[in-house]
C-alpha cells in the first residue's frame, strides 16, 4: 500500500460544490490539498461508463500531472423508476446550450421523465445518489471507496443549500431535502461520531478509516 504520510493531496476537482464538501470533509484531519484548478490542470474528458471509471480518469490525471497522490469522486443520481439514469449522465443532464452547467433546469429534466412514466407516488420515485472516490497514484495505482444513500425525489424543489439536485432528494429517515440542511447535517459524520449521512460523507468515511490513523483511532 502506498503511503500517504508526508505528502499532500490534489483534490482532482474543478467543481466548487464537490471542493466545498471536500474541504468540509478533510477539515477535522488537517489534511493539506489543494484542488486541480489551483495547479491549473485542465478537466479531462470523463469518458467511462461507470462511477470507478470516472473517478479514475480524473484522480490518475491529476496524479501524473503533479506527482503527487490525487483524489475524485464521481457521483451521480440514479432513479429507479428511470432504470437508474441519470447515473454516470447526472452532469450532463445540466449541460445547457451555452456549456454552462444548469441544475435547475436538469430537476426539470428529472421531473418530466418521473411524470413521463407516471411515478406520481413517493413510493414510486425512490433512488439513490452514489459516490465513488478514488485515491490515484503516480505510478498507476489506484484504491476506491463507495458511499450510497437513498431517498425519494421530490417536487418542487426545496432549499437553497447544497448544490446539484440537492433541493430535490430527501434522504430516507428524513423531512428535509439536502437542499435544506447544513453541511453538518447533510455529511452527517466526522471523526468519534461514525455515521455518515450523505454519500460523499459515506465515501470519504470509508476512505478515512482505511487511510488516516486519525480517523482509525477515533472511532474505537
């Protein structure tokens, strides 16, 4: 296993969303990264076809490029009564015809497929957002961590927090969407307190247990 001790830590992301929760994240353990657009590295095509492949693509990149140890994720949406999409897709159901990114207009999207194949009930618009970190190496070597939480997809849109389709998923066990909780409530987890919440936050739960001590001894 490679060692990350002494090393700092390229967050291979260039969306602000993901850097915030990330910087949210990796704030109990002190961990210095900085993120791919700091080091001026361009956004690689996310050509995979599934969340693993992704989150490759970008982490081994970010790697190669400043030889140092990378981490992504690559997350998404999946609507069961839509055969999981938008899944690996969830960005670019936002791509808006200028290039920029639209989220209010992909719940649209997410919305009229639901109403296309008549999932009115919440018992009928149940999914799950899925998140894949990977921590690459230089040389290749790649480790992943999954985190998963489901949910029920909601409409109209509820809160201003968060970010993506947040304001549309309310996660089960709960009222609010993640549009309307804090960060501390949506992750839901840091250190000596072992439930994570949200699947970014089930992820890097994963990826702290396996890799930072201090989050190994924390939670004995």
């Amino acid at each position: 296993m490679h060692s990350l001790d002494g090393h700092e830590i390229v967050v291979a992301s260039h969306n602000a969303g993901k850097l915030r929760e990330f910087a949210d994240l990796m704030a109990p353990f002190g961990i210095e990264a900085k993120s791919a657009e700091e080091y001026g590295l361009p956004e690689p095509d996310e050509t995979g076809t599934t969340f693993e492949e992704n989150a490759y693509i970008k982490a081994f990149a970010a790697a190669t490029a400043t030889g140092l140890p990378a981490l992504s994720d690559d997350s998404g949406l999946c609507v069961d009564a839509l055969g999981g999409a938008p899944g690996v897709y969830t960005a670019n159901w936002a791509e808006a015809p200028d290039g920029a990114r639209d989220f209010g207009m992909a719940m649209q999207r997410a919305e009229v497929a639901l109403q296309e194949v008549g999932a009115v009930d919440p018992a009928q618009r149940k999914g799950r957002f899925v998140a894949v970190i990977c921590l690459a190496f230089p040389d290749g070597a790649a480790e992943y961590f999954r985190g998963e939480v489901g949910g029920t997809l909601v409409w109209p849109p509820r809160g201003e927090l968060g970010f993506g389709y947040d304001p549309v998923f309310v996660p089960d066990g709960f009222e609010k969407t993640f549009g309307e909780m804090t960060a501390e409530e949506k992750h839901g987890w840091k250190p000596g307190q072992p439930t994570a919440l949200s699947h970014r936050a089930r992820a890097f739960q994963k990826f702290a247990l396996a890799r930072l001590d201090l989050a190994r001894s924390a939670v004995k």
